[in-house]
C-alpha cells in the first residue's frame, strides 16, 4: 500500500482556519479531485466535519475519531488511524488528507506527498502541518501559478516521494 499525504499549506505551513481552510483556490480543489476520486481518503473528525457536504463522492471516506458510537452516513469511523490504514492494507494506495493530527502521526511513514505550497502567509491560521524534512524526499513534479482573476494568491503544486 502506498500511504500518499494531500495537503495545501501557506509558507509557514499554515493549512487550517477556524475549522475551514485557508483560502479559495480552484485549481488545487480541481486538483485534490482528480487525484483522490476513486481512492480511499483518511481523515480525522474534525476535518470530516468541515466538509460542506459530508463524505465526499466517488471516494472511500474513512474517519479517524475517539468516540467509539460515532456513526457517520457514507463514512467508515475507526477509533486510531493504525487500525484505519490496517483495514486498507489491501489497497493500492491510501490519501491521508488531514487534519494536522493525523498529518503529525503520518508523515514519517508516508511514500508521497502531494504539497500544493500557497505564496501567501497566513497570520491567523490555527492549524499547521509538520515540519517536511527535504533531505528525506525527492521532487517528482513541480507546477507554479501566479495569482490570477480566480486565485487571489499564487501557488505551486509539488509531488514528493521518499
């Protein structure tokens, strides 16, 4: 199983704000679509709750939460992200898509990492992802987008694999 990380961070590795995320830009959400349809996605409660419209189709929606009765429409709730990726061990490759607990717990195990970096910071940001140490990764694709009429800041896309 390939254990992948998708996740958008501010340039000092801001990813969450008040429960939602740090701006709105469409080619990462467009992005975040295309690569994780059709794969399992992980993500702990919080950020299930920040979804608009609950599970996300066409994609298999796994909940990380500590409340054994959790039930949630759509949805698979395991009570560690251990036990969650040993029910997906059978799959060919999982998408760790946050919040920035599960991203602490994960990333030293993690083989990819699929990093959108936004060129902006974001003072009051309240979730972080961890430090990535790029010595361990290697660069596989590097995209870069400047600011435009639909994205209010610019930003890279990067794929990392260890």
């Amino acid at each position: 199983m390939i254990i992948s990380i998708i996740v958008a961070t501010g340039k000092n590795n801001e990813i969450g704000q008040n429960g939602g995320l740090l701006c709105h830009l469409p080619d990462d959400l467009k992005r975040f679509k295309e690569i994780t349809t059709g794969k399992p996605i992980v993500m702990g409660r919080r950020t299930f709750d920040s979804l608009p419209k609950g599970a996300l189709p066409n994609r298999r929606n796994i909940v990380i939460s500590r409340n054994p009765y959790l039930k949630i429409e759509n949805a698979e709730v395991y009570s560690s992200l251990d036990y969650a990726l040993l029910k997906l061990k059978d799959e060919e490759e999982v998408f760790i898509i946050g919040g920035a607990q599960i991203y602490k717990q994960i990333l030293s195990d993690a083989d990819k990492l699929y990093l959108t970096k936004i060129h902006a910071n974001f003072p009051a940001a309240d979730a972080f992802f961890p430090p990535v140490d790029y010595r361990i990764w290697h660069e596989v694709n590097r995209e870069t987008y400047p600011a435009d009429e639909r994205h209010l800041f610019g930003f890279t896309f990067l794929e990392l694999e260890r």
